[in-house]
C-alpha cells in the first residue's frame, strides 16, 4: 500500500477496547533484565570464535610514519594482527560506514590502526598493547569557534542546508521587537547500555554478522558496499538489542574490521567495543553553535525568523546536526531563512543521535521564543499561539494532523501554569522556584517496510520482517496489532524480528520504526484476512475476526480450521508514496517544567516535569509513556548535564565513561509524568499513528531552560546549565 491520501475506515477503527492501545508489558523487557536475551555479543553460535581488540590511534592528527607490530604477533595467542600494510582489499564509503584501516592518514583521535585477534579477549589486548607507533603529528582542529571562518555549506543530504522565503533581512530591520541570540550545545555522546559489538563468521561466501544494529537492510547495503561482496551474501542479525539512541543506526568500525578478519584467520571473530572507545571509535553528536533572530509586531505576531546552525564533522564527511529544519514548520511568519554550515574537524565521526535536529535546535529555538515572549510581556504560551499557522509556513502545504495548541492548553491545566511568576520573584527559603515550557515537534516519517504473516495449522500466527527492537517494545506492539487485525490474543502470536533473512524493513530510527513496521503488518493482516476468507468463500462485508474466529453473515469458522493443515500466509508491504510532498508531517507535544536553583551554590534541582504529545493513535499505552518520559529524561540530561568535554589540544574527549559523562539518574527526575491527547492521525498511515521514539526529547531541555530563567532571572545560553554558569 502507498500512502497517497487519507485511510478510510480501518479495521483498527472498530474496537476502541481492542488489544491496539493496551498497556502490555514489553515481551523482551523480562528477557532482557533476567539475562535471558542474548545480545549480540553473547550468542552462543557460531562455535569457538576467536576475540578482536581494536587499537586506535594516539594522535587525532597526521600520519603514522612507523609501525612495530613483530611483539603483537608474538604474543601468546595471538592469530593475526591487521593493520594498513595487511589489511585486505576493501570497496567503498557508503553512508557513514568507511573501509578501515585505510592508509596511514590519521583524521581523529582512537581511529582504528590496527585490529589483534586472538584466542582470548585478554590476549587480545594485552597483544595490542604491544604494538608501537610513530607518528608526524600534525596540530589537530578541534575547535568549531575557531573553524567558524572556514565553515561551507553541506552537501543536502534528505534536505537542503538552506531556506528562504519572502525578505528576512527587511523585515528583521524594520521589527518594532527584535531578538538576536546566540546559543551553543555541546558534543554528547549516546551513552546507550551495550556497547558496539560484532560477531562475524564466514560461511563459504557467505557473511553472516551478530551485530547490534538498529537498521538491519540499511547495514546490510553498507556492509556489502564497503566488503565489496554482494549484498545478497551479507545477513546482519540482531534480535535483542540494549540501546541505540542513534548509534547503531549504522554499523561501526568493529563490525567491518571482525568481518575482515574472520575471513583470514577463517574462523568466527568477535569484538565489543570498550565503553571508552564508545567515545572516540564509535559516532557522536556534534556540538552547535545556533544563532537565532527573531522579529515581531507589538501585538507578538512574528515578522521575520531566522536559524542559523553550525555544526562539526570528521574530515571527508559531510553530516550536519539539522537544528533548523523544525523551525521551517513551527510558527508563522511571512519572512523566514533557515542555515546550516559545517567546519570539518579532527573530532571522531558525527552523526544522528536522540531526535538528530529537533533535539538540539528546539534547544536553542525554544528559548528564543521564550525570550520573545518576556520582551513582548506576553505569555509564552500566549505568543506560539498568536503564532499558529494554518498550513506548514515554508513548504505551504498542509499539516497532517497538528494541536500543539491542545497540548500547550492542557499541559497548562494540569501543570499548573498561572502560578507561574515574573522572573526571578518566587522564593522557597533557599531555593529560587520558576516554572518553564517549551513546544516539542518531531518529524514523522514513514519508511517503506514489508512484512509475513504465516497463520498455522493450530491457529497460531507467526510474523516475520527484518525489523528491531531497541528497547522500545516493538516486538510488542506488532504482536499488537496481528493480534488485533487476526483476532487473536498476543500469546497466540510469535513475531520473529531481528534478522535480514526476513522481510525488508524500516528498522528503528527516526520516530518511524513502529509507524512504518506497524503498517507492513497492518497490511499483510489485511491481506491475510481477505485470503482466509476467499479461501472460505465468505463475504468479506462486514466480516469480523474476533476471539480465534472469522465470522461474516450467518457463518463462523475457527482460524486454525480456515488456515487448514499447511497453513496460509500473506505479505503487506507499505510505502510512502507522496505523503512527504504532500503533507507537512508531525508529532507534536508541549513540555512543562519546574526547578528549584540553589540561591548560594546555584545547584539546580528539577522538582516537577510533565509533558502532553499527541502521536495519533498509540499503540501501546505503556511503551508510549515510556518513550515519552524517556525521552523527556534525555531532555533533562541535555539541559543540566550531558557535555561531552572536548579538549581542542588534542582532539580528545576527556571525560569518557559514564562516571564521568552524565546523564540523568533516578535520583535527577523526582516527579516526571506524560499524557497523551485523543488523535488518529488518517494520513500518516493505515494505523493512524504517529512517530513518538523521539517526540519526548524533543524541546524537552528547553523547558529546563526557560524554568531556570523564570527561577533566577537569568539567561544562560550554553548547555548544559550547571551551576557554574548560574553563580
Ligand atoms: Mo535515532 S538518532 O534515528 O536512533
């Protein structure tokens, strides 16, 4: 099916009470903390494999001059050390995923140089250890401040950089209220649970890798492209995964430099990246540098809106943090440019991370708007309403389903907000109190995806695709909705995910894993019920399926009847057709804050947090929440904590653990809540669901941000916010 217009009626519409929506526990969630998930590094198959270690560089720019690998290759255990003089032929970058070991041109700090294998992981190491270089070392770049002159315009990757529409700079000029700010965000790093890590092993020309990947066909293109194997020989598996937050939406150095090996030493090789090289090795999200000029009349109707951002990226690379492209969808305005522009840097590689553009531009965005609000004397509220545009103000074609306006009101509600107070005035003896908001958007994409569904002899229901389950709850929610569309309850469904033998996918990323598989299942359901009943010769109007029976006009048949002793089984498959030109398509949310500053040692402490989003038609009342809060939670570390401290001297990020990264604890978020408002959104897909992976964080920090200004009067307008840049 092609999304072209909007779904009718839809099977799904039929039971308000039906097993779409209910709050069912995670399948994998027990699995997982009960040790009974194998994670890609724990698979028990394939036997006896030998243990990778990567070495990385110790420069993060320049050239390796030498290198003396004879004490590596000597040591106890070892099978064989790669390094540029040996490593095989390799075909080329495709997406972000480079050949390895290219070259003695060092880019970064910890690139990989050399990779030891060995009969033990300690072998491994030790191994690597041993190894020495020399380098010409060069003086790396690793301040964008400093790189701002020699910042250029990136290639357009799924947008252009740039935006115009009608004349920013008069209309800037001639604002009777302006607002010109500057606002910076740190590098951060994902920071999810399990590490990178790779099992790969060769069987004859065929690639199979155990690998934690979130986009399964994508990695599948990449990894052929970069092996030089056709992609038909190359099966990523990756049935339960601890964690992505964007890391493993590509597969990283550890997963091409084990498959490289495993075919010299012609055995299986497996590596899990250390929670340092997390840091250096694998990707991370760049720092920004956003300027934001705003123009209003008196009445706080804006005129005139520009966002600029810049970002960083590895030399050779061309990704940006796309901080403003939401702001090309979020408010009215006649006169509006949006910029992006890169500097490339010795930093390790960029890329997507938590709501990769939202996340960091609402940052920025967010406060702006707050900031106006405060010079205009209106609510802030008040301004984003005065604001709302009736149709997308850049691309000027209709909003699938938007109330932000119904979220900012309600969280207002039951948030509290008229006891919000001018800045800087409420006081709870040492405490500074102030409440804060922001708007939230996220991009809701559809991706194609396709699905099996096999009804068994005994009347159960096996599906099958290629897609993930990152922690989010995904193989719940298919179960879900098979369940629902069969008629029969989750027990009865064994969904089997995780693996490119299986159908092609969307995989998890981008708010759209849940909107996309979802709906391949949602058709291949439909389809599955047209044949069953075909099959039956019963009238497909008005027929039913319910309770493990299929019932139209005066007959009923059980599923395990109609299914018969070989069974049946259909395909769905979705596509996006021209949703994208047509529609501009969104989540939307409003987020709510309240935080207590510390009047002597400005230490900030969130007190309360609510949020209100509205994703379509949720899936799963639990799960939602959990994203939601989730999400919000990252937004609370993006405000308060995550900084990945990059020393420019030397290209290195300093703190690299998560002692000394942080991210929020329990401890951080006392009182945190999310509430969904009624939607079904008919031309997002045949589900009428939204993306919400990433709605949560999304605006989330700005709403920290805005409470500490109404707390202590204060802007502060580099994140994080810590109590440094209070006092
Ligand atoms: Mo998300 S950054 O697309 O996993």
């Amino acid at each position: 099916m092609e999304m072209n217009q909007p779904v009718g009626t839809t099977p799904l519409d039929a039971r308000p009470d039906g097993l779409v929506g209910k709050p069912i526990d995670r399948y994998e969630g027990r699995l997982k903390v009960t040790g009974r998930a194998p994670y890609a590094y724990e698979v028990r198959e394939p036997k006896d494999p030998a243990y990778g270690f990567i070495l990385g560089a110790g420069i993060a720019s320049g050239r390796i001059r030498a290198m003396q690998v004879g004490a590596a290759r000597r040591a106890p255990g070892v099978l064989y050390v790669m390094t540029h003089e040996t490593v095989p032929p390799q075909g080329e970058k495709k997406e972000q995923v480079s050949p390895q070991l290219q070259g003695t041109e060092i880019r970064h700090f910890d690139q990989p140089i050399a990779f030891v294998v060995a009969e033990t992981f300690e072998q491994a190491r030790a191994a690597a250890a041993l190894i020495t270089v020399q380098y010409d070392t060069a003086t790396p770049k690793a301040s964008l401040r400093d790189a701002l002159p020699e910042t250029f315009k990136p290639k357009p990757a799924q947008t252009d950089p740039d935006s115009a529409l009608g004349d920013f700079e008069g209309a800037f000029a001639a604002a009777p209220v302006k607002l010109d700010v500057e606002y910076t965000t740190p590098p951060q790093i994902h920071a999810q649970m399990e590490p990178h890590a790779t099992i790969a092993e060769w069987r004859g020309d065929r690639l199979v890798l155990h690998t934690a990947n979130q986009m399964l066909n994508r990695g599948q293109k990449s990894i052929a492209a970069v092996l030089a194997v056709p992609e038909d020989k190359v099966r990523l598996v990756s049935r339960y995964i601890g964690g992505g937050f964007g890391s493993k939406l590509q597969p990283q150095p550890e997963a091409i430099l084990a498959a490289l090996a495993a075919r010299v030493v012609n055995r299986p090789v497996k590596v899990a990246m250390t929670r340092q090289q997390e840091f250096h090795v694998a990707t991370h999200r760049t720092g920004t540098i956003q300027r934001v000029r705003l123009g209003a009349d008196e009445t706080g109707r804006l005129t005139a809106i520009a966002h600029e951002s810049w970002s960083d990226a590895t030399p050779g690379d061309q990704f940006f943090e796309t901080s403003a492209n939401v702001t090309r969808s979020l408010y009215a305005a006649p006169n509006r440019i949006t910029r992006h522009r890169i500097a490339n840097l010795n930093v390790p590689v960029t890329s997507a991370m938590r709501a990769p553009g939202e996340a960091v531009g609402q940052l920025a965005f967010e406060c702006a708007m707050d900031e106006l609000a405060e010079r205009l004397n209106l609510d802030p509220i008040e301004l984003r309403v005065r604001n709302e545009p009736e149709q997308d103000p850049e691309k000027q074609v209709p909003f699938t389903v938007r109330q932000l306006v119904p979220c900012m009101r309600e969280g207002a509600r039951l948030f509290g907000w008229e006891k919000r107070r001018a800045a800087g005035t409420r006081r709870e003896g040492r405490w500074m109190v102030g409440l804060g908001m922001s708007a939230a958007a996220r991009l809701n994409p559809l991706m194609p995806s396709s699905a099996l569904v096999r009804l068994n002899p005994d009347g159960t229901l096996t599906v099958r695709m290629a897609m993930t389950d990152i922690g989010t709850g995904t193989y719940t929610i298919l179960a879900q909705i098979a369940g629902e569309m069969m008629g029969l309850p989750v027990e009865k469904i064994r969904v089997e995910i995780g693996d490119t033998a299986y159908p092609a996918a969307a995989g998890s990323g981008g708010s759209w894993g849940a909107g996309s598989a979802g709906s391949a299942l949602y058709v291949a359901c439909d389809n599955l019920r047209q044949a069953l009943l075909q099959k039956a010769g019963m009238n497909p109007e008005g027929a039913a399926f319910r309770e493990g029976r299929a019932a139209s006009g005066n007959r009923s048949e059980t599923l395990a009847d109609l299914a018969g002793p070989d069974g049946l089984e259909a395909k769905g498959e979705i596509k996006p057709g021209r949703l994208k030109e047509a529609f501009s398509h969104y989540s939307f949310g409003a987020h709510f804050a309240e935080v207590g500053v510390d009047r002597d040692t400005g230490e900030i402490r969130l007190r309360r947090m609510l949020g209100v989003f509205t994703g379509g038609r949720i899936l799963n009342a639990k799960t939602a929440r959990s994203q939601a809060i989730g999400g919000m939670t990252f937004g609370v570390g993006a405000a308060l904590m995550e900084d990945a401290v990059m020393d420019p001297r030397s290209g290195t990020f300093m703190n690299r653990d998560l002692a000394e990264y942080h991210v929020p604890v329990h401890a951080d978020i006392p009182a945190i809540d999310a509430v969904f408002l009624p939607e079904l959104d008919d031309k997002a897909n045949p589900l009428k669901s939204k993306g919400l992976g990433e709605l949560g964080i999304c605006g989330a920090g700005a709403a920290l941000a805005n409470a500490i200004h109404n707390a202590t009067g204060l802007r502060i307008r580099d994140y994080p916010m810590t109590l440094d840049k209070v006092l």
